[in-house]
C-alpha cells in the first residue's frame, strides 16, 4: 500500500495535519536533543526521510540509518536526501523491523513518526528497537492518536471519517489507504497503555506526552546503562 501512494505521500501529510506534522517531528527531535547527542541515529519507517533529514539539520550526527519495507518510499527519500547534500550522513537501507539485521547495541538513538500504528507484530519491533540500541541509549517516537476531551474528541471523529478518507483517496488515487490510517488510530494502543509496552521490551525512564491538539503522541524511553 505505501509503495502504491509513496507519489502523494508527503503531500497528503502536510494537507491532512494541517501542516501540523512538521512541528510534531520538530517536538520529537527537540526532545531527543534535550537528552542526548547521539553520532549515530536509526530512524525505524523512515518512509521519505522527512524524521531522518530533520534530525540531521538539528543534531549534526556522524550517521543516520533510514530504515522501510517500503522500497518505493525510500526512493523519494534518497532522492530528497542527495539534493539536500546529506548523502554522506544519511543512508537508506530495506529492513523489517520484527527483525533487524544490525548488530546489538550499534546506535546511540532510535527514532521513528507516525509507525507505530502500522507494526505488525508492535512487541517484537519493539524489542529489536532495544536491542540495536546502546546501552543508556534513547528512544523518541511519535504517533497519531485519538483525541479524548471535547470538542476535540467530537470534531477529529469527523475528520477522520470523513474529510481525512475523501482527500486521501481523491489525491493518492488509492481506496484503501485513507480509511485504512483512521483504523489505526483507533486499534493502536495510547498513552500509558503503550508505555506499558515499551516497559515489557525492556525501556526505562517511559515518558508519554500529547502534542498539539491532542492528535499526536510522543513517547520517549532508555535503554539502561
């Protein structure tokens, strides 16, 4: 599905959030900031590189690995990544998240937006996500979720059943996908019931917070020392 609307994705991001979502990504990468300086980043579904560029403008790292299953995602990415003249930082590489292929304790930090939601197996990620991480390392993600005070919880069920559905299949030409992320973001676990899981895969120091306008989720944890 990601290779087949990989054409309009970014775009439909910027249009569906409002624009939002570029201040999400800079929540997320301010908040690893705060917290470490790592010379070596994995940024887990990094679809465009959109997570993986920002992070290289903000925290000047020795390298960043972008990591997908989906191929044609990763080709825009490369693409926007070698205009930037960031190839020599950040590199693209097809891997499956259940079960990574680099070696234990290799980054200084793990990063990843608006993935969680498509996880097929959201344990088993995350456990590899700890395992390639260094010790005292951390781990910021970001993710849509569903609001849960009024008005916003009322005007977002609008939304994303109706408005977010009808943009995304006029512009990405694909019935499916649209209806598909609303779904996610129903199923996915929130809040403290997902910090849960980052404790069980071995995470430390669990922090969760909604960003603005109550649609996005930042977790944040570490590998102990």
């Amino acid at each position: 599905m990601f290779n087949q609307i990989a054409h309009s994705y970014d775009g439909l991001n910027h249009i569906l959030s409002l624009g939002i979502d570029r201040n999400w990504r800079k929540s997320a990468i301010r908040h690893l900031q705060k917290h470490c300086h790592p010379s070596t980043i994995l940024d887990v579904a990094t679809g465009t590189g959109d997570l993986a560029i920002l992070a290289n403008k903000v925290l000047h790292p020795e390298r960043i690995t972008g990591i997908d299953i989906s191929e044609k995602m990763m080709e825009i990415g490369i693409k926007k990544v070698s205009d930037l003249g960031m190839s020599d930082v950040i590199e693209f590489q097809k891997e499956d998240c259940t079960n990574l292929t680099f070696s234990s304790d290799s980054y200084d930090a793990v990063i990843s937006a608006f993935a969680l939601r498509n996880f097929e197996n959201l344990d088993q990620s995350l456990s590899e996500m700890y395992r390639v991480l260094k010790p005292g390392g951390q781990i910021v993600i970001i993710d849509l979720c569903t609001p849960r005070s009024f008005p916003m919880k009322q005007l977002f069920w609008c939304y994303k059943k109706i408005v977010m559905p009808v943009i995304g299949r006029t512009i990405s030409h694909d019935n499916h996908a649209y209806t598909y992320l609303p779904d996610t973001m129903d199923a996915i676990p929130q809040g403290e019931s997902m910090s849960k899981i980052f404790t069980k895969a071995g995470f430390e120091d669990i922090h969760h917070k909604r960003l603005s306008f109550q649609m996005c989720m930042l977790y944040s944890g570490m590998k102990p020392k």
